[in-house]
C-alpha cells in the first residue's frame, strides 16, 4: 500500500530558513542540523546532505539546480513487510544444499516449498535467499578451493568430473573448474582469456567447463539472463516513480554524462531524484534497484554497503528497492530499504514466462 501525501514547491515551505550555501560539495559535514525529524533508517548527516543537495555549490555530479519548474517536496508512505531474521535462519538449511549451486528441477523446488510452507517466507524469497547463500559460500570459500588447486587438478587428470568434485568440496563447478587450471600453473589473464573462448579448449576441457557452466548459477561466465531480469526491474522502478510525477535522472544518462567528462562512469545510481522525495518522512536523493531477496548476510551486506557509501558521499541519503523484500535487521547505512510491494511486476512475469519458453 502506498500513499501520495503531499507535494509543494521547495520554495514555498513555511519553515522560512534558508539553506546556507556551500562551496565544497556535498559529502563535507554541515553544522547546520535540520529540524526534520528522521524514522528507522535514516542517518542525520546523509539526510542532511540530500537536503542540501539542492543548493550546495558546486552541485553534485549529474545534479543542476536549474530545475524548472523548482524541485517539490513529495512525501510517500510505502507500506514494508520484512522478513523476519528467525525466519531467514530457519528456512537457511532448508533451501541451501551441499554442492547443489544450479538450476533446481521442478522436483527440488517443490520440496523447497513444502519445507517452508509453515515460514512467513514465500518461494521466490526462499529461492532468492539460497542464491545470496551459495554466493557467499563461493566467497569466503574460494581461498580455501585455491589452497587445494593440485589436489582438484590431480583429481580430474585421474577421472573426477567437475561436478563430482564440485559436490565433495562443496564449491561452484566454475570455480572449481578455475581452481583446475591453476593447479595447472596457469595466470589468471590466461584462465579469463580461456573461459571466454572455450573453443580453444581441449574436447575433455571443453566439455566440463560445459557442464560446469550449466550447473552453476553463482560463478558461471555468462550472467546476462541474469543482467536481464536486473534491468527489467529498474525500468518497473522507473515507471513507477514517473507515475507519481517524480522528476529523476536515469543511470545510463549519468554513465554518458561521465564518460564524456571523466573518461569512464563514477557514480550513477538507477535514479538521480531531481525532487525533494521523503519516503516514510525521510529524504531520498537516490534509488537503487536490487534484483533479490535483501538477506541479512556478511558478504552482500559488505557489497551493497560498500557502494551506498559511494553514493552517499556524493548525494547523501538514499533507498535501495529489494524485488523480493529484505530480512528485518538487514540495515544500511545511508540508505533505507524498500520492498517491491507497490510496483507493477507484470513486465518481469513475462520476461520469465519468455525464458521459460525459450528453454522449453
């Protein structure tokens, strides 16, 4: 559920005070505090600097302040229903199985659901809550895989397929597959360069890598259905801000703006807010659209903070968007996490349905 409050001019607010101008941008701290009161999920200095966004001098990058008409305060209730942190806990062991990193039959995905049928979590949480598990297993695991490169490669030149070996060490195919040609001495240029033209492979290389990639959903190569679906789901998020009359800048406006002035992209969230957006009574500067289930987890909590503090520094704060909701004590400094619940998702239905028919 989602309520459009209200919306006015900046320049008609009746607090009377002006903003003081500044010459740095920015991601310098104000001493003048705004007497906006903030809710869960605010930080005061990043909503501070998306306040002064507006007349901060020299404005932030992609940022002008000529904007015509005058940004407006617009003031949304966005209705949340995050999953409980006992809940990602119980359903974890339920839906992440050793060595199991690939597509899921019909068969497994039925039994998922009939394991977390009595968890206030649904299917697709669940089955995005495994993706975020196998990917941070791969991560903290890899050094460890990489430790035994001789071990896998010796295994392999005396019979093992890559996928046995994937299900022993409990570790993605493709990465397992790499750990074999470092154990064959191989730089990781020419591991890269391979995998990007298995051609080149002998028949017993190619092969595996093959089967590996088929059966890895984590480190496979090729990610684009995967890229796909990502940008499905921000222009559902565009679309819906634009029906609210909400005034942004898209990121791939801001990546030729900066490849033209910087020589390469520096900063550019999914949407530049070009309005004063207060979403549940607090300031938003940008959005961010994320493609998964928000799992309160070490390495994507690391990831996803590592690049809000980017954006934060320029913009200050901000919302990531979750297409499949987020674990109740997942927290980000900066930024206040959304759900999906008032998009239309129609347009990622059927981007599925389209996939599912092409693999038919």
């Amino acid at each position: 559920m989602l309520l459009l409050l209200f919306d006015v001019p900046l320049s008609e607010q009746d607090d009377g005070k002006k903003r003081q101008k500044h010459r740095s941008r920015p991601r310098r701290k104000s001493g003048q505090k705004n007497s906006l009161q903030t809710n869960s999920g605010g930080d005061d200095e990043a909503i501070q600097r998306a306040l002064l966004r507006f007349t901060v001098d020299p404005p932030p990058m992609g940022f002008s302040q000529d904007i015509d008409p005058p940004a407006r305060i617009v003031n949304i209730k966005w209705k949340l229903n995050a999953v409980k942190k006992s809940v990602q806990t119980k359903a974890s062991p339920l839906v992440c199985s050793p060595g199991e990193f690939g597509f899921l039959p019909e068969e497994r995905v039925q039994q998922i659901a009939d394991k977390i049928k009595n968890l206030e979590i649904s299917l697709e949480q669940s089955l995005s809550l495994r993706s975020a598990l196998n990917q941070e297993k791969s991560v903290y695991s890899h050094g460890r895989l990489m430790s035994r490169a001789n071990e896998l490669k010796r295994r392999y030149d005396g019979g093992d397929s890559v996928l046995s070996l994937s299900t022993r060490f409990d570790a993605p195919p493709v990465n397992v597959f790499r750990a074999i040609l470092t154990g064959r001495g191989w730089s990781k240029n020419k591991i890269k360069e391979t995998l990007k033209a298995p051609s080149k492979m002998n028949e017993k290389d190619r092969e595996q890598f093959q089967l590996a990639e088929s059966a890895d959903r984590v480190s496979s190569v090729n990610q684009s259905e995967t890229q796909n679906a990502a940008e499905v789901f921000e222009d559902i998020l565009c679309d819906y801000f634009t029906s609210l009359n909400i005034r942004f800048r898209r990121q791939e406006d801001l990546l030729d703006e900066q490849k033209k002035s910087e020589g390469r992209a520096i900063i550019t969230p999914d949407l530049l807010l070009l309005d004063d957006v207060r979403i549940n009574g607090i300031p938003c500067a940008w959005i961010d659209a994320k493609h998964f289930f928000g799992a309160d987890l070490r390495f994507p909590k690391k990831k996803t903070q590592k690049q809000v503090d980017r954006y934060v520094n320029e913009y200050g704060q901000g919302a990531i968007v979750y297409r499949h909701g987020f674990c109740d004590t997942l927290k980000l400094k900066g930024a206040i996490l959304l759900d999906s619940s008032p998009l239309d998702l129609e347009p990622l239905a059927t981007f599925h349905e389209s996939i599912r028919i092409k693999l038919e």
